[in-house]
C-alpha cells in the first residue's frame, strides 16, 4: 500500500543534539527549517545505522509500522527523509522534551502514585490499540516510554515490533539479537516466542520500574543479575534466568516506592505478580489490566476525597 509520505528535505534538516541509540539506530534531535529563520519545528529523526543485524528492509517495515498507528499514547510519526546519494533514509517523529521515563523519574522524583498509575493506564491503552491491530512490541520498557508532559506518556521504538500471522496468536522470532532479556516472558527466553501475553510480562516490568522511579539500584537487570550471582557470564545467563523464574522468583516489591497513604503499593504489586505468571495463559490482556488499574485510580479518588 503506497502509503501518503510526508517528505522531509534533508538540507533544512538542521542538526541540534544526538538523543540516544535505539535498536536499529540513532535518534537525533533536529530543526526542520525551510525558512532557514530558526522559526521551523523540533524534530526527533532516528537514521539508520545498516549494519549486520538492521537491514534498510526491516527500517522501512518500523517505518511503515508506525507510519499507520493513530494513538494518542504512541510516539507520532512526522514523516520520512530520504538522504541524498547514500542509500539510507531516516523516519522523522515529533520531539517529546521530557525525554524517556527513566530520566524523567530520576528527575522527578515526587510524583505521587496517582500520577503513576495515570502513566501506567496510558501505557496500557497504548499496548491495547497496539494489540488491535495485532502488533507485539517486543521491547516494551521504561526506556522506551516517552514523557509529553506531566500528565501525558506514549510509547515509542517499534524497531523490534511485530504483526501477529493471521493463523497463530503468537510470532516466533529466528534470530533473537541482544535481547533486552531481563524484560522478557520465560517463553520469549526459551522459545523465542512472542505474543500479546509476553507484552503483558514485560509490561508488568515497566510497573515495577514506574514504581520503583526507575531507580538504577533497583533496574530489572541488576536485580536479576543479584539473584543469579554476578559471576555468571554469558551465554548462561539466560538459562539461570530461565531457571529461578521457573522456580517462581520475580522481581520484589519495589521497598523504595512511595507508599501513598491510602494505595498499598503490595495491592499494585499484586498487579505486577499477575503479568508475571509463568504460564502465558494466567497472565491478564491489556483491557482487564487497564480496567484493574482504573479502578485503583478512582479508589484513590474517592480516598482522597474521603
Ligand atoms: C533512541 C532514542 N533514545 C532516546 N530518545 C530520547 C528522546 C527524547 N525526546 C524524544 N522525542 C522523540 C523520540 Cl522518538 C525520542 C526522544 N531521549 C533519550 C533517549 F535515549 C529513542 O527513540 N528511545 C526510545 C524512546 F523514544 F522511547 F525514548
């Protein structure tokens, strides 16, 4: 389908500030300025890095990904801009200035757990609109996660996104790259395989990093990295994580969280517990998670009001 590209002219793209590396390249921070008068839009542009693991096939699929989602909880597509000679091209996106939630937690470190779960349920009708459309993230985490404003998230980086076949409920993947495994479903460890009920695992540790402000000291790779015993190297690593989730370790409660006095953070953590289920089929889908959490949100609502 020849889809309706909004072309950027890459001589009025002005270069401002690199904004991070994501999984098939970088992002960087960009003045559209036809006018050449410094009046034109902030952009964020992520170009492609080709090298062995991302192709320019599989940056046109991302491209195209999020070129037909319409959410107002997922990073807007802008356009593309194709770079002149080199046989490359970059996807441009709408800049969000509050940066990614790990950096804004640790920034802010008061916002209290209304606001938090106000995040997580916006998260949740992302990966609910991203599921009617039979998408699997496969990459969902805190650091994918941008902040529009104080009141307002949308996820982001669909470099690893997938369609769900028509005929199965689950993608299976050939070559798992360095995976970010510590955000993964046992299935996804053990198997490869990815659904809308592995997004739900790693969506239950984005709670875990909301709540716990995204603190490094309690990241889901250190914590992991504790239980398995730091002397582990690669490749096992997967196979003890595989092991003590087998054995129904998970990520504690977060101790540091700010326990608002009238929602009992274990009562969310309860939330978390579910998504975590070693068996694909116990864990919640995004709607009865998002109803879950909606319902905690007016709780808190009428307790403050109480
Ligand atoms: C590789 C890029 N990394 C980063 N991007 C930004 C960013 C700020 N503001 C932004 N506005 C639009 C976009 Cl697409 C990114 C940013 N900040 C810190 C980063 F490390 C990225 O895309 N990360 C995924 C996600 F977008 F979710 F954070």
């Amino acid at each position: 389908v020849a889809l309706q590209q909004t072309v950027f002219e890459e001589r009025h793209l002005r270069f401002i500030s690199s904004l991070g590396k994501g999984n098939f390249g970088s992002v960087e921070l960009c003045r559209y300025d036809p006018l050449g008068d410094n009046t034109g839009e902030l952009v964020a542009v992520k170009k492609l890095q080709p090298n062995e693991k991302s192709t320019l096939e599989d940056f046109k699929k991302e491209v195209k990904i999020l070129s037909i989602f319409e959410c107002e909880y997922i990073v807007k597509y802008k356009g593309i801009c194709y770079s002149t000679g080199r046989l490359s091209m970059s996807l441009v996106m709408e800049y969000l200035p509050h940066g990614n939630l790990i950096g804004y937690l640790n920034t802010y470190q008061h916002i209290n757990t209304r606001r938090m779960l106000l995040f997580a349920s916006q998260i949740c009708k992302g990966m609910e609109y991203l599921q009617s459309l039979r998408y699997v993230h496969r990459d969902l985490a805190a650091r994918n996660i941008l902040v529009a404003s104080e009141s307002l998230v949308k996820i982001a980086d669909f470099g690893l996104t997938k369609v769900i076949p028509f005929d199965k409920d689950y993608y299976r993947v050939m070559q798992p790259g360095e995976s970010p495994i510590f955000w993964y479903a046992p299935e996804s460890i053990n198997e490869s395989r990815f659904s809308h009920k592995s997004d739900v695992w790693s969506f239950g540790v984005v709670l875990h990093e909301l709540f716990s402000y995204c603190n490094t000291n309690y990241n889901p790779k250190r914590l992991c990295m504790q239980e398995i015993g730091h002397n582990v190297h690669n490749p096992s690593v997967s196979m003890h994580l595989e092991n003590i989730l087998k054995s129904n370790w998970r990520l504690p409660a977060p101790s540091n969280s700010f326990t608002y006095p009238y929602t009992n953070i274990l009562y969310t953590y309860d939330n978390f517990l579910q998504c975590w289920a070693y068996n694909f089929e116990e864990r919640p889908c995004f709607s009865s998670l998002g109803k879950q959490i909606e319902t905690i949100m007016q709780e808190e609502r009428d307790n403050l009001k109480g």
